[in-house]
C-alpha cells in the first residue's frame, strides 16, 4: 500500500486517522527559489520591528531556515558595528530584561535594566523599535517600582480591549505591590503568578 498511517490533532483535541501519501507536501510550503531578494529583506524587516520568525515566513513566503538563518546573519553584522568598549568598572555587570510575548509568538518591545543613575545613549544600540532602558542605582534586578512603571507604560497602552490575562513568574515584586494589583485590575488585566522556579516546568507558552 502506497502510504502510511499517521495521528492528527484537530482543533476539538479529537484523534483522527488520516491516511497520508509517502510524498506529501504540506499546504503553503514555499519551494526553493520561489521568492525574491525583496521579499526575504521585508520579512526581516518584519522580523526585526517584532513579528515572529514563523509568522513572517508565512506571511511573505519565505522558508522559515532560510529567514531563520538571514536574521541572525545580520543581527551578527550589525552587533559587530555597534561594538562599544567598556571600561574596567563596566566589566562583569549584569542586566535584567522583562521581556513578554504570547503563544503566537507575538512580543513587546523589551526593556532591560541596567544599574547606574544615568542612562547612556549606547546602552539603548542594537535595541528593537518600541524598546526601553530603565536605571537602578542598586542593583540590575527588576524590582515593584520597575515592574509597576512597565505595566504602565510598555503593557497596558498596547494590550487589546478587554480582559487579558498576564501570566508571570513567582518573582516577589510581580505580586505582592497592593498599587500593582490595583493598577492590573482598573485595566482588565488578570494576573496569574507561578510558583518560584517552576517556569520551565509549567512551560505557560506550550
């Protein structure tokens, strides 16, 4: 018999035998040298400003390794020109970046933490559009008063109308600010803290 037998998941979550051609090809794969220079640079255009790798591969035809593999070369390219020197105090600090997306893999614009009082134009280099550096004269970690100033600011003026729900690790300065809560629900959004160290277990993306 020419074909094989293979388990298909509907949308229901119902198991469905489904008889499947040795040679199959799925439905809105692009073939090799179906597309043009011009659409590979608007996909990673569309890459960079936020769009998800498989979404924009869809969406400009272009094969998901190939754009996978044009993205990282010339984030490589321009790291490389925006390599800036640090000085021998700057060496070993760390940062932090609240960083937030959903299962179809749309993201916000991230921002990232940096300890000092004053912000440097060149700590914001190579940063996507729409993305924030925020200063902490202790420590680089987030902390209440970080975390309630991105709900503000990065968050809730670009969450849809209506009640969303916001799922966030078990860090202590995402759950315990009375003005926090107050602040996620006068805007409709829900807050659900996993336990401490259990993120890549629940896996809240899957």
């Amino acid at each position: 018999m020419d074909g094989h037998l293979s388990l298909i998941f509907g949308r229901v979550g119902q198991p469905v035998l489904s008889k499947m051609p040795t040679k199959y090809r799925r439905k809105g794969t692009t073939t090799r040298g179906n597309w043009s220079e011009e659409s590979l640079q608007n996909a990673i255009d569309a890459v960079k400003n936020g769009m998800a790798v498989m979404k924009a591969s869809k969406n400009f035809g272009i094969p998901r390794k190939t754009l996978e593999r044009r993205v990282k070369k010339n984030d490589c390219i321009k790291r490389n020109k925006d390599v800036h020197a640090l000085s021998s105090g700057e060496k070993g600090e760390t940062i932090s970046v609240i960083a937030s997306c959903n299962a179809e893999g749309t993201f916000l614009p991230p921002v990232a933490i940096f300890k000092g009082k004053n912000k440097k134009d060149e700590f914001e280099d190579g940063m996507p559009p729409g993305a924030a550096v925020y200063m902490s004269e202790k420590s680089a970690y987030v902390n209440t008063t970080l975390f309630l100033r991105w709900l503000e600011e990065m968050f809730i003026p670009r969450k849809p109308n209506g009640k969303v729900v916001l799922v966030l690790d078990g860090h202590a300065s995402h759950c315990t600010s009375v003005e926090l809560l107050e602040l996620a629900d006068a805007n409709d959004v829900v807050l659900i803290c996993l336990p401490s160290h259990t993120t890549h277990f629940l896996q809240p993306l899957c």
